[in-house]
C-alpha cells in the first residue's frame, strides 16, 4: 500500500521462538525426568537359573514308554515317526528304480555326515531283502563297500557272487533260526553275523526290506544291532491297536539300542492313506525310516 511502512516480521518471529523455549525448559525442570533405576528393571518374578546338569535341562527320549490309552499311544507313536529326532546334513540316496506310475522305489538314504557316514574302502553293508531290485546293492559297491544281501525267495538266482561283486546268500532274516515249511531257510541277525564271522565286525549299514519280518526279527533279537552304525528299513504296519503296540515296542527297543529316527518317507507307492483316532493328518502302513547311531 502507498505510504504505508511495511511490517517487518523477522524479529517478531524470532522473539516468540525465544519465547516458546523457555516456556519448554520451564516444564522440564518441574517436570524433573529421570530414567528409572537400574534395579527397578529386573523382573518381578525371577526364573531359576538352570545348570547345564539341572533335570530339566535332560531331553526326554523322542519315544517314551508307551502310554495305557490306544489313542494316546496312537499319537505318540506318529508323533516319532513323522518328526525325526536326529538332524543328517548329507543325507543321500541309493539307488531306486521307477514303479508305480513313475514312483522311485527301491531305494534307501544314507547319511554321509563325516560322523556316520560309511567309510569308502573299508565299510561293510549287509541289504536284506533284494527281490531282485539291485539297484541300491550295485550304488553301494559302486561307493566302496563290501556288500553282503539275503533273499530266501530268490530260488532261481544261482550265483553266490553277482556280477558288480556283492555275494548273496539264500537266507532270510527272521526272529529264529529255522527252515519254514516251503524251504526258506531263516536266520537271526546274530546267527547271520556268527556264520559270515562277522560278530566283532560293524556293519556301517543295514538295509532291511522283508515284507512284515521285520517285526519278529527285532523283538527277539535287538542285540544284533549292537556294532551297526545305521539302520535303513522299511517298515510294514498294521494299523490296528494291538498291532500298534507291538510297533510302539520295537521302536523302543531301536532307540535304546542307541539310534536316533534321522529320516522318514511314506512309501511313494502307496503314500498317506489311512486315517486314525487322534492323529491330526492321514499316515501311511508302509514307512521307510533310516535310524542312525548316536550312543
């Protein structure tokens, strides 16, 4: 406007911030801030402190004794075999061939870790149950082990020795020695081990395939897996109460053996089917697991 003196706003403003500053560190020191005392940060609660030896530091055994309830011990016992309790940072597979609509089977995993895994030229395998499926038995030979396999129903296969050199004998594994009425001859793992001298050898893996055997063979003989350094089995299951049970017993007898469950897979065949009591997911009656040893 003319003749007017223009409004000079640079010192007004710089007044009140002045102002305002004041009045803040005025409220502060009323205020009197502190942080609190380093005491009144501890918890009201103090936890015990725990010792590296204290009870309940102890990991409790992955399979415990087997519960009085059927669905309880149902639970339990699916609980172990589909969370393996033992880590294997190179666990790897063996052989396997295509069947079922392109399924691999046949195969087995191995744990390579330096502290488990089979030492190449010096490592013994014994694969029980062949059906004349070869493919695991020639990967091993290939890896550098000496190989020993077993199938009793083999009776046209004539060669002790077969052609990538794995012997074979006539036998299967069972939980007594005997010859069956359609002339299977039938042998403990201990018997086994005593016929090939093999009783103060270990063997660094066994492969154990034999269509429900399995069962007998380790509730009447689980101290032939003392020298054994990894287990790899198929594991035929009836899902009924009773039979549960039985399983929930081997399994035990595994783990006090001193092997830790390592790897589990539903057979790719038949996979998960079967649906029971207090199991949240469907499970399958064929599993193969590989145990590995930890004490």
């Amino acid at each position: 406007m003319t003749g007017t003196t223009p409004l000079r706003r640079g010192p007004l403003k710089v007044a009140v911030a002045a102002a305002m500053l004041v009045t803040f560190m005025l409220l502060v020191a009323q205020h009197s801030w502190h942080h609190p005392p380093e005491e009144s940060l501890t918890p009201a609660v103090q936890l015990p402190e725990l010792s590296p030896n204290a009870e309940s530091m102890v990991k409790p055994p992955a399979l415990p004794p087997a519960p009085d309830d059927d669905t309880a011990m149902t639970v339990a016992l699916f609980r172990y075999i589909e969370n393996p309790e033992a880590c294997c940072r190179k666990l790897t597979m063996f052989g396997g061939t295509l069947a079922g609509g392109k399924k691999i089977d046949g195969d087995k995993f191995v744990c390579l870790d330096a502290e488990h895994a089979p030492p190449p030229g010096a490592c013994l395998v014994y694969s029980v149950g062949i059906s004349n499926e070869w493919s695991f038995d020639r990967q091993m030979t290939s890896y550098g082990c000496e190989l020993h396999c077993f199938d009793p129903s083999m009776k046209s296969y004539n060669r002790h020795v077969t052609e990538f050199g794995a012997r074979f004998y006539k036998i299967g594994l069972s939980g007594r020695t005997e010859v069956r009425p359609n002339g299977w001859h039938m042998m403990t793992l201990t018997d086994i081990r005593q016929k090939l001298g093999h009783s103060e050898r270990d063997i660094h893996y066994l492969k154990v395939d034999i269509e429900g055997s399995e069962w007998s063979w380790l509730e009447n003989d689980p101290q032939s897996l003392r020298g054994v350094h990894q287990l790899g089995m198929e594991v035929h299951m009836t899902l009924k109460p009773a039979s549960l049970r039985r399983h929930y017993a081997v399994f035990r007898a595994i783990q006090q053996e001193g092997f830790a469950l390592v790897h589990v897979n539903a057979n790719r065949v038949y996979g998960r089917q079967s649906k029971l009591p207090g199991v949240q997911d469907k499970v399958s009656s064929l599993y193969e697991l590989v145990w590995v040893r930890v004490k």
